[in-house]
C-alpha cells in the first residue's frame, strides 16, 4: 500500500513511543470515536506471533514437518484470561512469542480441532455464537491460529514485499531476527442502517490484511491519510486516561446497534413536531439512545432470570417525558412523574402516562409495584433513587444518569481534589447504592452529552430477610450526609457503623424514625420549584450585560477603547483580535458585587460569555474574541436572522469590524436592520 500521509506528532510530555501504541490501541479496542459508521468491535482472540523469515519458501508437495515449521509462523495464547473473555487493561506494544517446538506442537495437537472449529465460528450466527460462552472463546483462538498460519506461509511462499514491510527495512534491519507481532481477532460491527450495503459484522485479524475498502468496516486509504492519522497522533500523546468505562460494556453492542437505529427511524418525526423550546434533535435522539440502552439491559435481563413479562417502571423527574413516551410504547408499562407539566405531553396520546406533581423522599413516596426506577438528569432526585427503590421492594432495581451534582440536601461538595467533580459525584452515588444494598454497575452511554456515565443497581449484597437491618444502615448513613462531604472510598459505611457503636449487619426491628420526623427521610430536602427559573441572563438588565461585554472585551484588547461606527483601520492584517485569558483571570478582573450579581441571576460569568456568542469564544476555559473570518458558512435555517442584530464589533472594536459589511451576518448600522423572524412559539399562536 502506498503512504497514505504524514502528521508532525509535537511531544511535550516525552510519551513517545509508548504512547503511539496507546494511540494504536484507541484505534483497535474502540474505532468507533473515529468511524462514525461503526457501532464498534468485540475482540475475540489475541496472540503473540513470528513472522517467517524473508528467505523462507512455502512447504513444497513432499515437504515434511520441520520444513512446514520454518514456513509458517510461532503463534501461542496469551497468559491470563481465556480466550474470548473481555480483555483486562493492557500496556501497548508487542508481547513475546512462542518458540518453535511450542507451536510445532500446538499445530500437531490441534490441528483437527481448528478444522472443526472454524466452520461453526465463521457460519453461526453472531447472537448465538455469542451464547456459546468459554467455548466460543476456544473456537475464536484456534480459528485465529489457522488464519494466521495460513497467513504467515502466503507471505514466505511469495509475497515477499509484504513481509518486507512487517519485517521493517533499512541499515538497521537484522535478517536472521526473530520479529514479533501481536495478532488480534476481532469482530467489527457497523450500525444498523437501511443506507449500509452489509448484511452484518465482519471479523478481520489486525496485523495486515487483503484490503478491500468499503468505506464502512474496512475504510478508504483517503479517509486513513486524512482523518485517523490525526487522530492517531493526538491519542498517543493525551497521555491521560479518561477514568471511564468504555460505552456500552454491560450490553450487547449488536443488539443496541440494531434496537437504536429501529428506535431513531421510528421516533425520528418527533423532532419535526418538537413544541419545546429546547434543541429537539439533541433530546429526541439522545432519550432514543437511552431507550435502547435500557430496552436492551431489560431484554438481557428477563434472559437471566427465565422471565416473559417486560419490566414496569417510573421515571422519577421524567421532564418532557419522552423516555416514558418511548418506553411505553415498546410494551414496559410504567408512568412518568415531573413537577412541571411540559407542552409536549398533549402529544403523546393515553398510552403514556405522565403525572404532574413533587416527589419527596419519605414513607409515602415508595413503588412497590415497578421493577425499576428511572432517574435521566433528575437533579435533587439523583441521589435518592437508590434509597426509594431499597425501600420500595426488595426487587426493585435503579437505573441514574446523573447530571447536575446534587447530595441528599442541598448541592454536592466534593472532598478530594484529586479527581474531577464529575467523577467525585459518581463515586459519591457509587456509595449512596452499595449502603443501600446493591451492586451498582457502571457504564458509559453513546449520546450527546458530556455527562454520559450511568450507575445502574441489578442486584442487593443482602438476602431478604435481612432488610430491617440493612434499613438501619442506610438511615445511618443517609443521617450521615447532613451538611458532610462525601467520605473517601471505602471509609464511609465502616466509619459510620463504628461511630454510631453498631456492628455490620446489626439487627432493628424498625426505620431510625427520630432522623425522619413524621414519615421524613431527611428534614431540609425541597423539591424544586414548580416554576422554572430563567438563568440564561434574560432577567438582567441589557445595559448592565452591555457594560460586562465591554469590559472583558476591553482585558483581551488589552484596554483599547473604541470608536463607536468605525471602520477597520489599516487594512483586515491590522485588525487588533486580542489576546486569551482564562474565566479565572476574568473574574479577577471583575468586582465582587458583578460576579455576585451574575451568579444569582444568570449562572455566572461563563454563561453571560458564551451567551455573547457575537463578541466571545470560551473554549476549555480560555476566553478569546471572536474573530468572524475564522467562522464557517451560516446555514440555511440560520440566513433568516441575519442583519437582524446591530454588530458589535462595528459599534464597539477599535478597529471595527473585520468584515465587510456585504460578508458580515450583523448589521453596520441602524439602516441595514431587518425584522427578526418569529420564533418557533410565536409561530405556533398564528
């Protein structure tokens, strides 16, 4: 193959070489953050192997069994988990071979087994060979040691140049060495789609293969030179580990593929009917992906456990009640409850049920009657899910996505410095499920979000008939978190048993009722307001916002001040775009009272910026001008508000604005305004 391009990699951190091979392994274990075509790989087989030598040939009629040896290759399992299993966490690069005697033996030994293997491994069905357990692992490994047997002997028989190119070439290149390769089997799988020629996955062994690009599985040589090898690049010098599981690791891949693209071609005209003022198509598809997440876990689940009847549910702080919509209609009964009733809710028809109305955590608050309970972005919610399913039912499962950080009253504060907020928040929900009694899962979702992770509890640590002490526990502990931070992993549940002079698993024959006065779990929690609150700087004054543009504005520009209707002096090369600061040195730059101001009516500084999406970028937290040349084409939907807006920069920058006033979307003066078009709920009452 030809070269496909080049890349300048830049390493600061010095992560190089290893950190090509983590680049290489983003690339193999999860190609779908690159090939949006894909829904992603199982790997089934991994190997250490040795390339023949360049002189070798391929076995001649009356070869015998040494010469056989020389053509093919060494090609042994890897030590540790079975093959087929899900693979542990690995450093990158090449793992050491077999010797010869070894594989010699490995072939004579089973060579009859592979011959009987590889039929059922490549003609059954992708489902049913993914119920065969250890022994579909067994026929993945051997079938990988025929394929690259069969490999290895084409390239010393004649294929030379390609053994060349794995062998490496130059001065340093030592003929008579032994060079080793890592051989994987895996199974990539595209999505489901109606637009996708192939009939299903593919399985490919990553080392070298017979290339036949389809643009899906197997992707062109431009889409390589262009796209991945940049990314590439930039994986192998992240250099940190993102924390997470990856997506989907609890379920079947193909299963969700194929539920999600049903879902999304049947739901999809929801976005055209959206009523909302919210983006329909980021919540429509994003409940779509969280639908056939839990439609899958659901299904995988009543395999399990030998049942028929789909799961009931209720979707605690449900909004514009979707996910229930969706849920529903795909045979789960179950209802939805919100404080606020949304638009959207006429259109769903009888079927759905939604309920208006505050859910406060007490004795009266409890579903016996659901199999799980649902918590999407449930705010104050989230971490009283665990605890109302506890005490629900002893069968009660949970399902979160958390969102904003909540603890049991009041905002989450988190304690160690040394993770994120985010990833502090769901080990503090982590440790909400285990002192409630269950295993809680982890697991990553593919939506539109940044906040993607879910804890999802199955299963309790505890038989039924030790829930009145487990109840103690978690009233202890949920006793424990008034006005606490959140304890360090492992520490919580065993220092608050000691402190309050009980033993694990000690017996009550009641709730601690003097935490929870008149059926309360906790005094101080408030549901939020039925009302929602406006925090998108639409409540502050225009001059007040006007004055904040103007001074940050002015801290980039480095204190120039401006010439109200100029044009840009000295030419576009002149034109003044400032520096970068962070929020940080922003807010230092701004007197307590505006921050203050900013925080209790908009959100903060960083919302009024980003909602001047005109004069500001904020990007990772870096504060910049906007500079117009830099931006893309307006799309259709967006031409009908141009010259709806005055232009700040021809009003305000010293320079004025960058842009001509034929190219710039904002109007140069008063003369060149246009109406602004109705909005979307305007439309709606005409």
């Amino acid at each position: 193959m030809a070269e496909l391009g080049r890349v300048v990699v830049r390493d600061p951190a010095s992560l190089l070489p290893g950190g090509f091979w983590a680049g290489v392994a983003v690339w193999l274990e999860r190609p779908q953050v690159a090939n949006k075509r894909l829904c992603g790989v199982r790997l089934e087989a991994r190997r250490s192997a040795t390339l023949p030598r360049a002189e070798a040939r391929g076995p001649g009629p009356n070869a015998g069994p040494e010469q056989e040896e020389q053509a093919g290759a060494g090609c042994r399992p890897e030590e540790g988990p079975g093959p087929g299993q899900r693979f542990p966490e690995e450093g990158p690069g090449p793992r050491p071979s077999a010797g010869p005697a070894e594989s010699q033996g490995r072939r004579q030994q089973g060579e009859a087994q592979r011959k009987a293997a590889a039929a059922p491994l490549l003609s059954g069905a992708p489902e049913q060979r993914g119920k065969a357990g250890a022994g579909e692992g067994d026929f993945a490994a051997l079938h990988l040691d025929s394929l690259w047997d069969d490999f290895s002997q084409s390239l010393a028989g004649g294929n030379r140049e390609l053994l060349t190119f794995l062998s490496g070439s130059g001065a340093e290149s030592q003929p008579e060495a032994q060079h080793e390769l890592d051989v994987v089997l895996r199974t990539v799988i595209p999505k489901t789609s109606p637009h996708c020629p192939l009939g299903g996955p593919r399985k490919e062994i990553v080392v070298q293969e017979r290339w036949h690009s389809d643009g899906i599985v197997y992707p062109k040589p431009t889409w390589l030179g262009e796209e991945l090898l940049a990314k590439l690049a930039r994986w192998c010098v992240e250099g940190r580990q993102s924390g997470f599981k990856s997506t989907l690791s609890l379920i079947s891949i193909m299963k969700y593929s194929k539920a999600y693209q049903e879902l999304k071609e049947k739901y999809k005209g929801m976005v055209k009917v959206w009523p909302e003022v919210t983006d329909p198509e980021k919540f429509v598809y994003e409940d779509v992906a969280i639908a056939a997440y839990l439609l899958i876990l659901w299904e995988e689940e009543r395999a399990e456990r030998g049942l028929t009847a789909k799961q009931s549910f209720v979707d605690l702080g449900c909004g514009n009640g979707l996910l229930v919509h969706i849920l529903s209609s795909e045979g789960h009964p179950g209802r939805g409850i919100d404080v606020r009733r949304r638009n959207i809710w006429d259109m769903y028809g009888p079927q759905t049920h939604l309920e208006e109305g505050a859910v406060t955590p007490n004795d009266n608050t409890l579903f016996p009657e659901a199999d799980w309970l649902i918590g999407n972005h449930s705010d104050e919610l989230t971490p009283w899910i665990p605890v109302i399913a506890a005490r629900s039912s002893y069968h009660c499962r949970f399902f979160v996505l958390p969102c904003c950080f909540f603890d049991f009253i009041g905002k989450y504060q988190r304690r160690q410095s040394t993770k994120t907020q985010y990833r502090g928040y769901l080990d503090f929900l982590t440790e909400v499920g285990s002192a409630c009694g269950f295993r809680v899962e982890e697991d990553c979702l593919r939506i539109p979000s940044t906040k993607r992770v879910c804890l999802i509890g199955k299963s309790r640590t505890y038989p039924a008939a030790a829930e009145a002490s487990m109840d103690e526990q978690r009233t202890r502990y949920i006793s424990s978190r008034r006005g606490c931070p959140v304890s360090p992993p492992g520490e919580g549940l065993g220092a608050l048993e000691a402190a309050a002079g009980h033993a694990p698993g000690a017996q009550a024959s009641q709730r601690g009722t003097e935490a929870r006065p008149e059926g309360l779990w906790l005094s101080g929690f408030h549901p939020r307001e039925k009302a929602e609150r406006v925090r998108n700087c639409a409540t502050l004054p225009r001059d007040f916002i006007d004055q904040v543009v103007l001074r940050v504005a002015r801290l980039l520009l480095g204190g120039q001040r401006s010439d109200a209707g100029s044009a840009p002096r000295g030419g576009v090369e002149a034109w003044n775009r400032g520096g970068s600061l962070s929020l940080a040195e922003v807010a230092s730059e701004l007197d307590r009272e505006t921050l203050q101001r900013l925080k209790r009516e908009c959100g903060g500084l960083q919302t009024l910026l980003r909602n001047s999406h005109q004069v500001f970028q904020v990007v990772n937290g870096q504060v910049r001008i906007r500079d117009w040349r830099e931006e893309k084409l307006w799309e259709e939907k967006e031409l009908e508000a141009r010259k709806t807006r005055i232009c700040w920069f021809f009003t305000h920058h010293p320079d004025g604005c960058v842009l001509p006033s034929d190219c710039c979307p904002f109007a140069h003066g008063p003369g060149e305004l246009r109406p602004a078009p109705a909005t979307r709920k305007k439309r709606q009452l005409l």
